[in-house]
C-alpha cells in the first residue's frame, strides 16, 4: 500500500447538546493528539460549532463538515456553500453519509457535492456502504455504482482532494464492527474499482472505515483490515477513546 498519511474523523452527527460540550470535547482532543505525528484527525461537528471550533485547526487536528450544498450562493434556503465553510477553517466534508442517503439525498446530488468541494480544495469524504451483506454478494456492486456516481467528472488531478470512507451501513450504530478480514475485502474491491477509473493515481486516495469502531477493535481493524483510518460517530464524542483510538492508527 502507498504510505499516504493516517486518517480519522470524528462524525459527531448532532451532537453535543452545547457549545459549552464541543468546545471541551474539541480542546481535550486537541491536547491528546499533541504528540501525534503520522495521523490526520478531523472534528466533523454540526454546523453552528464550526464557527465557534475554528480556532481549532493545527497541523494534525482540523475541521470538517457533515454537509454541504453546491451552489454558490443564492436562494437555497437551510442551505450551506463550500465558500461558507472555509471561512470556518473547514477542510474537510463527510458527503453522502447513509443518514442523509436516508433522508433521501440522490447519488447526483452527493456528486454534485464532491466536484463543488474538490474544485475548491477541500477534501471530500465520500461514504458508501451497502445495507445489507450476504452471500448473494449484491454488495460489491452496490458498492461499485456509489464510487462511480460519486466520482462521475471528478478529475484526476483532484484525487488528492478524495477520501473514500466505507461505512457498512448496518454497522453504523451497532454493537460489533465488521471483522477486519471483511474490511479488507472491501478496502481491495474499492481499491479496484478506483483503479479501474483512474489508473495507478487512485493509489493516492485513502479509504477509511466506519462502523461500530472503538478501542477495542481499533487496533485489529487497523492491522487487519488494512484500511488508512477511521470514520468514528460514537466513540469520537468522547474524548478520551477517541484520543486513544487515534494513537492506536497513529503506532500502527
Ligand atoms: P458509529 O461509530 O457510532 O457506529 O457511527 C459510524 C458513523 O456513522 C460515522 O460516520
């Protein structure tokens, strides 16, 4: 695997319930992570802590969204710009995540989303998941169509500017992850299928896992699954585990 820098974002979803709670769990991850060196770590909270959190961003601790729009500017009520948003330090944004895939959020719309923050050098976080994985194997192309349509138009000199975060989406809240030989697979199918788009530069796009992670499984995931870090929800709200998972991907 291309030694490409470690990776892992906390996905608060909408949580804290206070500004007052972000900006502790935010400063004792920022003073946890002091001594860490390989690994990126990204804070994704909701939108109105961002503001707030921007003096967060150091070299290895940064600041993501959970969401974006794709246009400018204009009459999009609710709506969030990329330009918006990096005036809030954000550098990152999770784009397509299986909740709001849930809430109905098209594969046109999620690639819209990617071209929008690539071109203006952010770094997309792309999820795709199946919902369900049996043998029938349905998941690999599942899988493969949601990198596709994602990607669709998103040039090779922006790869740089992609991660691919795969999240089994029953994994996601669940009480056990997915075994690490079955990230794995995973991580070598959406290597191929990138491969198989972009030739050898898809080496430089970093896959993650999300799902169930925590400091138990961490480090077997990490070692086992051969994945280049993390997508947390849970355990990225406490700081504490959240640190420790951290140093786990960063001595790995
Ligand atoms: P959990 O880590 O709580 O399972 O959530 C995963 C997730 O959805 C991260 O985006």
């Amino acid at each position: 695997m291309k030694k490409l820098k470690k990776l892992v974002v906390g996905n608060w979803k909408m949580n804290p319930s206070s500004l007052a709670e972000a900006k502790k769990i935010a400063g004792d991850v920022k003073r946890g992570v002091k001594n860490t060196k390989k690994t990126q770590v990204v804070l994704c909270p909701p939108f109105v802590y961002l503001y707030p959190l921007s003096g967060v961003p150091r070299t290895s601790v940064l600041l993501g969204s959970q969401n974006v729009f794709y246009e400018e500017a204009g009459s999009y009520t609710g709506e969030v710009s990329v330009s918006q948003l990096s005036q809030c330090k954000t550098s990152f944004v999770i784009i397509g995540h299986s909740e709001r895939r849930a809430m109905g959020e098209t594969d046109d719309q999620i690639n819209r989303k990617v071209r929008a923050v690539t071109h203006e050098g952010m770094t997309a976080i792309v999820c795709v998941g199946e919902k369900i994985h049996d043998q029938h194997g349905d998941y690999l192309a599942i899988v493969k169509k949601q990198i596709q349509d994602a990607l669709r138009d998103v040039s090779k000199k922006l790869l740089d500017h992609v991660v691919v975060a795969y999240e089994p989406v029953w994994a996601i809240g669940a009480q056990d992850a997915m075994p690490a030989e079955d990230v794995h697979e995973m991580a070598l199918f959406i290597k191929k299928v990138l491969r198989d788009m972009y030739g050898i530069l898809a080496d430089g796009i970093r896959i993650i896992y999300g799902g169930a992670v925590n400091t138990f499984n961490a480090q077997h995931i990490i070692d086992g699954g051969y994945v280049h870090g993390f997508l947390i929800g849970r355990e990225s709200l406490k700081a504490k585990n959240f640190v420790e998972i951290i140093k786990i991907v960063d001595l790995s």
